[in-house]
C-alpha cells in the first residue's frame, strides 16, 4: 500500500505536522471549533501546531493567495505573519512567542524563526532549500530537514552552533531523512529517515548521532512528534498486512498499534501532549472507508473527533500540554478546509455559534428596535397635529405595541406619559417612558430587553400655513438579557449573559402643508430623516459549552421616510387619518459582533452582520375621537411590510387639555 499524502511536508495544500507541545499549564473546559475568519467561507486555514497552553495555534492559509500565508490563530483573530505566499507556520514554543516554519525565498523553500516581530533565515547544507518542522517548548532547538544537493538531511539548529546535520551512527546507511519532532528541552529529537535497502524507518537522537528506533516493523516507520518529557513517540507505519497504522513507542513497550476508529483501516498519529498521555491524529472511520477522521487517543480509547459541518474529512495535528485543547483542519460545506480547535467533545462552526445573535437577533438591532418603538406607534405623528381643544397645554399617557415575525420574532411594549406647552406657532413636548421587548431566538433561546427613555419633541408651524417642522430626540438606557442557543456536535448548548445599551434617536420632519380635495377630505405630503446610535457594553457569557465574550460595540443606522397623509372629518368628535410611507434604510448591515470563546481564547470571531432590507413600505390608520370637550382619545395601528419596522405596530393614548 502506497504511504498516505499527509507524508508530503513541502506541499502548501496539504497539512504540515505538529510541534511538539509542552509545558503543562491548566487549559479550560474542552468542542471543535471552527477558527476560520467569517465571511472568508471560500478560502481554506489550516492549523499545524499549538502552544503549551492552548492560547496560540500556528499554520497557514491561502486568504490572501492561492499558495498560502503563515499565520496564526489567537484570542484576536487570524494573524498574517507578513512572510508572503508559499510561507507556513508548523511549530510553536510553549509560551507562543517563537513561531518556526519555511518560507518562500526565490521560490525556494527556506526555514525560518520569528520571534519579537524579528525573521530569522536559518540557512541551509548547500543546496538552497530548508524546512522547520518543529521547535522545543523552550524556545532553544529547532529541527527539520535541509537539501545538500544530493539528499535530504536532518537538522538540529540552536542559536550557538547554527544548523547542524543529524548524521547517521556509522552502522546505519541512509539516503534521506527528516527531523519532525523535539522534546522540550530539545534533548530528544525524533524523524524518519530512507535507507540504502528502501526502508522508511523512525529515528531517536539525543545529539546528531542519527539512531534507528529498535525493534521496528519490517515495513516503512515514520516518527512524527515526541512528548514534552521525551519518552513517548507517535508516528505512522505500515504493518504485514499492508495497513498503516498509527502507533505509540515507547523503551518499555516498543512499537505498539493504537488502533483505528472503525477497528480496521489507515490510522496515523500527528502529535502528542507533554506526558505522552494524549495522542492525536487521523484515522479511517472504517476498514474500507475512504474518509478519514481526527481522533484523540487516550486511556486506551480512540475517539471520533468528527467534522466541521458538512465537512467529510479532519485531521487533527496539535494538542496542549494537558491535552485538552487540539488544533487541526476539516472539510466544511462546500469542499474548503478550515483551521479547528477541538475543546468540548463536539463540533462547532464559527458561524453557526453566532448565528443566534446576529443580524436582528443581535442586541443591537434589538435595543434599536425598541429605541424606535415610540416614533413608530404613538409618537409617528407630530404633536401639533393633535387637537390642542382650544387650549395652551396638554398631558398624555400612551401605551404602544409593535410585533415582527418575519426578520424576527419580537413582541415590543412600551409607556410613557408627558406634557406639552404652546408658545405662539411653537409645541415644545417632554415625556418619559418605559419599553420592553421579548424575542424568541433559534435553538430554543430567548432575549430580553426593557428600560427607560426621556422623548423630547418642538414643532414649530411655518408662516403662512406652509407646514410643520418637527425635531424628535429619544434618549434611552437598556438592559439586555440573553439566554442564546447554539448546535454542537453534542446537542443543543445553551449561555446566558447581560449587558447594558444607550440609544440615542433623532428624528426631523416635514409636514407639508394640508390640500383641500374635496368636502371633509384634505391630503398633506410628509418627509422625514432619522439616525438611532446604539451603543453596547462588552459583556461575558455563563453556562454552555461555548460561552463567549462580546466586544464593546456601537452601530449607527439612518433612514428616510416620504409619504402621505389623507384626513377625513368622518363628525364633529371623531377624525380619521390614513397614511402611506416608503422607508429607505442607508445603513447596508447590522452590527458586526466580535470577542472570543472565553474558556480558552481560542476561537475568535468577528461576525459580520447580516444585510438590512433597504425599502419597506408601511401604511396605517388612525382615529382621533373627543371623548369630551377636553379630552381626546387616540387609536392607530399600522401595518409594514418585510424589513425593519415591525409587521404591525399599535398604539393607543389619551389626552388632556387644561
């Protein structure tokens, strides 16, 4: 049987192995995380290697070109290393400050180190090309393969001697080999090598003096990574039936098999952790299955790491020291690979995770709905156009409603009473109010959002009965509550977090002058221009699988409305107003949602927001009836269509003059 591609270490497209991770430091609660960057779903991320703590994983991705970039995954995001296309990060120390790989120089492949923003080329045996494969939880080795113009030849490189060849003991003949792993202290190299019979047999050296593994199996042997503390190794072979299979070494037991996830079929180990307790890798899901699998192995269990949604294929290539944080790549939808981390028994797509609250599910679009909920019920008129009955001054109380089920699925209710006075052709109106709003979010969540908010309001009549200006400023403070849900491989999760918003709305408009048609008809064009600010604390989720950490956030959005309003004297108490409007939204999104999973900070996101509907149409109807010859009673109720503006929007209120 012919050796697996994942063997091919110079090709960019396909995995590079893992470092070997060290240092044993406390990682969080462990699921497969997708850290591919949102919105970039047609370009493929692959993870190589990662940090002793969990916190930094390293690899490549060809974002920017076809060829690749190196780079790396944090708590922030995706890094390009800067080191242009055909360039890859393949190891990491164990705190993440020197990051090792091959870079493209000439259009030949050269092994570099980077560390404090400095590259350094670490040279080659004469015939122009290199690769680092690994480096040392210290920071002091690092290891890989060079070209001398006839073969390939291991390498230890330390800043002190520079690189240097891993040479074979004088019984051992060899063509070609290659240096994949280090221990900690770098005392413990590991690699595999070609021989002058055609065998591919694993090698151990504590110095340059290249050793085969004893006791190998008769077919090929690939040591690929090494524990922290330098006794246990994994690696890939082929056994006498012609299966690879992944195995684990070790002076006491030799070369054993560690199995495969459907009990049969190809398996190979990529890495393992400091004490040699966790092994990862990639096995067949089946003895005749031709995709294959991420696993994790321990405690004499392999486990089925899986996909990310939609993929068929993983590979899992890194793990922390504890062995609870690992890094590696998946297919998705649509046939790209994406960089994963694993952390909790279960996959987990970036996208997906924020799915439910993003757009208008997100407590932004939320917190603006119901900032807005007063303009669109009771006060979508101005005050001068109710019926001041002969009197300077007025109080009210209002009660609105709004619902949506298209974009969302919201119900907003809101309260507020004022007071208004009347100087010459100038309203001057103040009122405060509270609202609150509930929304069903996707995979069972829920949200809610309720506070106060002042409204002042001055309508000023123009000379000569030519309109009414109106200036509108509602000013609120919110608290959002949210209980978000989100698919993992393992179920339906569940986290839970509160923040605090302001909103600040202005609205100006224009009501044109009324124009006589006919009898008790009059009709009056209006046009108007809003801005609602929101602004959201960073907040902390609790609870879940995936509880995260939101970013500070503030969003603007801004819309026109023009229309027109028809009155009708339908008696002497009662008057009924009907009126169209078409609203044009100029912000193109929602907000952009960004932090990271806070358990471990190794999945960062930054969710785009999601289109907003530019036009929507809304008509209504409104009822103004004396009640007595004082008092007014109001009743409207308006209907939209798909957008931002709620499906229905009801308000109701009473008014006394005095």
């Amino acid at each position: 049987m012919s050796l697996p591609t994942h063997h091919a270490f110079t090709h960019p497209t396909v995995t590079l192995f893992a470092a070997v991770l060290t240092l044993t430091t406390t990682a969080p609660a462990a699921g497969f995380i997708d850290i591919h960057p949102a919105g970039a779903a047609s370009y493929n991320s692959y993870a190589t290697g990662i940090s002793a703590g969990g916190l930094i994983a390293v690899g490549y991705s060809n974002l920017a070109d076809i060829l690749g970039t190196a780079c790396t995954f944090d708590g922030t995001g995706l890094h390009d290393l800067g080191l242009g296309v055909g360039s890859s990060a393949t190891g990491v120390s164990a705190n993440g400050s020197i990051i090792v790989g091959t870079q493209s120089v000439g259009g030949l492949d050269q092994a570099f180190k980077l560390s404090g923003g400095m590259i350094t080329l670490l040279g080659d045996f004469g015939g122009g090309t290199s690769n680092a494969l690994a480096i040392s939880g210290n920071g002091q080795v690092i290891v890989g393969h060079s070209f001398d113009g006839t073969a390939e030849v291991a390498f230890k490189w330390t800043s002190g001697a520079g690189m240097v060849a891993i040479t074979p003991a004088p019984t051992s003949l060899y063509q070609d080999a290659h240096a994949t792993g280090v221990s900690h202290d770098g005392g413990v190299i590991v690699g595999w090598m070609n021989n002058d019979y055609g065998q591919i047999r694993a090698f151990r050296t504590s110095g340059i003096s290249l050793e085969q593994l004893p006791g190998q199996p008769a077919q090929d042997t690939y040591a690929l990574a090494v524990s922290a503390n330098g006794k246990v190794i994994v690696g890939g072979a082929f056994d006498g039936a012609g299966y690879y299979y992944a195995f684990k070494y070790t002076d006491a037991l030799g070369f054993v098999s560690i199995g495969s996830i459907g009990g049969g079929g190809d398996a190979e180990a990529h890495a393992v952790n400091a004490d040699g307790s966790v092994i990862v890798g990639w096995s067949v899901t089946s003895p005749s299955a031709s995709q294959h699998h991420a696993f994790k192995y321990q405690d004499g269990v392999m486990t089925d790491l899986g996909t990310l949604t939609g993929g068929t294929t993983s590979n899992a290539t890194g793990v922390s020291a504890d062995g609870k944080v690992i890094v590696g790549t998946s297919t998705v939808t649509g046939g790209y690979t994406h960089a994963f981390v694993y952390a909790n028994d279960s996959m987990l797509d970036a996208n997906e995770w924020m799915r439910s609250i993003n757009g208008a599910n997100s407590v932004v679009s939320m917190a603006s709905s119901l900032a807005s909920q007063p303009m669109e019920g009771a006060h979508h008129r101005s005050l001068m156009s109710y019926d001041r009955m002969g009197k300077q001054s007025a109080a009210w109380a209002t009660g609105d409603f709004g619902m949506s089920t298209r974009q969302s699925d919201s119900h907003v209710t809101a309260g507020e009473v004022g007071a208004s006075t009347t100087c010459g052709n100038i309203i001057a109106g103040l009122a405060a109010g509270h609202g609150s709003l509930n929304q069903d979010l996707i995979y069972g969540g829920s949200a809610q959002v309720a506070g106060n908010y002042i409204l002042g309001e001055i309508d000023a009549r123009l000379p000569g009965q030519h309109g009414i200006l109106s200036a509108v400023v509602v000013v609120g403070s919110w608290q959002a509550n949210t209980y978000r849900g989100y698919a993992t491989g393992s179920g339906t999760q569940f986290s839970i977090g509160s923040t605090r918003l302001t909103s600040e709305c202005l609205r100006l408009r224009y009501d044109g002058p009324a124009l006589r048609r006919m009898n008790h008809w009059s009709v009056s064009p209006f046009v108007s221009w809003s801005v609602t600010r929101i602004k959201a604390d960073a907040f902390v989720e609790t609870g879940g699988s995936f509880p995260a950490y939101f970013d500070a956030l503030a969003h603007t959005s801004q819309e026109a409305r023009l229309g027109l309003t028809m009155k009708y004297l339908l008696g002497a108490d009662t008057t009924l107003h009907l009126a169209g409007e078409w609203i044009h939204r100029f912000d193109p999104t929602t907000a952009t949602l960004t932090g990271n999973d806070i358990l471990h900070g190794a999945l960062p996101f930054s969710a785009a927001g999601l289109p907003v509907t530019g036009d929507q149409a809304r008509l209504g109807v409104d009822v103004d009836h004396l009640l007595t010859a004082d008092t007014l009673l109001n009743f409207s109720v308006y209907a939209a269509g798909f957008g931002q503006s709620p499906n229905l929007s009801m308000a109701l209120s009473i008014r006394r003059a005095f």
